[in-house]
C-alpha cells in the first residue's frame, strides 16, 4: 500500500498534467500546491480558517454590557502561514501605522515556501521560502503586553433579517502563534508549537493543524451591546476580513452563530446565519 505523501504527490502530477493538456484550463483542489512557472517548485498555501465561537457570554456591570466570546484561528493548508517583521533600520517610509513614529511598528510580510521535495506536504528544512509579500502591520499592544499582526480578525453583531449590523469590531489584531493542535492529522503538522513568541522581531505564524486560541477574558473579545434590545441576534467572526493574506481558500474564512440575548443572558442557539 502506498504511504499518504506519495498518493498526494501522484494526484497532484496527475491533476497539473491534465491541466496543461487542456491548454491551462482546470482547477486544482484548494488543499493542492499552487503552480509554478518551470524551474520553480509549486507554492504550498496557508489556509486560514475561522473554528467554532466559543465560550458566549455576558459581561455586565454598571454602564457596561458587553458580549463576550472566544476566537480559534487555524491554519488548514498544506503550507504554514508565516509572518516575518521588517527588522531593518527604520525611517520615514516605513512607518506602516503612518502616525509619525517609524519606531513604533514592525511591516510584516508573509513568507510563502515552495514544495521543494514535490511530495505536497510541508517539510521545514526542507521545503524553503519560494517568495515574500507585504501583508500589513505589526504593533505593539499595550493589554496584551506583546506584538500585534494588525487587522487580522473582524467581529459583527447582526440582525438576522435584515443584515444590519448592530454592533462591531473592525480590525482586531492577533499575536498570530500556535496555541492549540486542531487538527494533527494534517499532512505537514508538527507535533510541538513550532511559532511561539510575539517580540518585536519574531517571526510569528500558524503552523499546518495548528490555530491561535483567544479566549473570552482577553481585551478586544468583546462587543459593546449596551442599549440593544432583547432578542435574536447572529455572531460573526472573520479572519483576514481585508484579505492581506495569499491562501488557498478564501471561502472559509468566517463563522457564524445564532445567540438570543435576554437581558444579562445569552444563548447559543447554534446553527449558522
């Protein structure tokens, strides 16, 4: 019996083969390494996935209400997303938050590896950076008291309905590590935490199963629902909502729950909307 690497690989050569007998016309499944131009290896792709809501609740106390919740961010490509800083010497032009201070941000670009050894699993050392893109900034955060990959999530409160958001957080910004294994059976995922700090030069990133767990205490795990009237509303998260990321998928970024809210109570109603 053939071991899963080389049904991978014969399926992938298979799949690429067909695709330029039709002239380049074809579509290769999301999880499958990217096409390179000859001489170069295929590119192995994040995909960053938004996991279940979690941990639903309110917070209440004198002129504050608040919806709590829980973010899981995973990576299920075939590839790691890595996220290096910008650690030359700083000036003017690269000051990525643009309030003056270039000392105070980090640019941080995605590095993409290509499948050097063909198999279409990801094998550090072996399989190295085929190419490197700006993906956005990075920041100190105060709360958290380590660096930020800014505007890496987005969560919104909405009637079901109509749409309409009710409440908001637009650019929420992540250590971006591996927290929590979701998924070890993934082709390529290590088995120990592989990225782990969030310093000002640490090259930060989810690892193939891996996925950065949020819990519901942390700041910025909140919307502001104070004066919001009982009822059905729906929860929804999404990772990379400006899509400053290459990946393979861009379909599956959000998650979404319905939540009835009553007063300093909130239930998870489960489902989608």
């Amino acid at each position: 019996m053939r071991d899963r690497r080389t049904v991978r690989s014969s399926v992938a050569t298979l799949l690429l083969s067909c695709s330029l007998a039709l002239g380049g016309v074809g579509v290769l499944a999301a999880s499958a390494p990217t096409p390179a131009s000859a001489g170069t290896p295929p590119a192995l792709l994040p995909d960053v996935i938004m996991r279940p809501i979690i941990e639903i609740r309110i917070q209440k106390s004198t002129g504050v209400k608040r919806l709590r919740f829980a973010s899981i961010i995973g990576n299920a490509g075939a590839g790691v997303l890595e996220l290096k800083p910008d650690t030359a010497a700083r000036s003017a032009e690269n000051d990525c938050d643009g309030d003056g201070d270039p000392l105070n941000d980090r640019k941080a670009f995605q590095r993409i590896f290509g499948d050097n050894d063909g198999d279409g699993v990801f094998t550090r050392g072996t399989d190295q950076v085929l190419s490197k893109r700006f993906a956005g900034c990075s920041l100190f955060h105060a709360e958290h008291d380590h660096w930020h990959f800014e505007e890496f999530a987005r969560y919104r409160l909405v009637k079901p309905k109509t749409g309409r958001v009710v409440a908001s957080s637009e650019k929420v910004s992540f250590c971006v590590r591996d927290s929590i294994n979701f998924d070890a059976g993934l082709p390529g995922s290590p088995g120990s935490i592989y990225y782990g700090n969030c310093t000002q030069d640490s090259i930060t990133g989810l690892s193939v199963g891996w996925a950065d767990y949020y819990g519901s205490t942390l700041p910025g795990q909140e919307l502001d629902i104070r004066g919001l009237p009982d009822g059905r509303y729906c929860l929804r998260t999404e990772a990379d909502p400006a899509d400053r990321l290459r990946e393979s998928n861009e379909t599956n970024n959000g998650r979404s729950t319905l939540v009835r809210i009553t007063g300093s109570e909130v239930d998870d109603l489960g489902g989608t909307c």
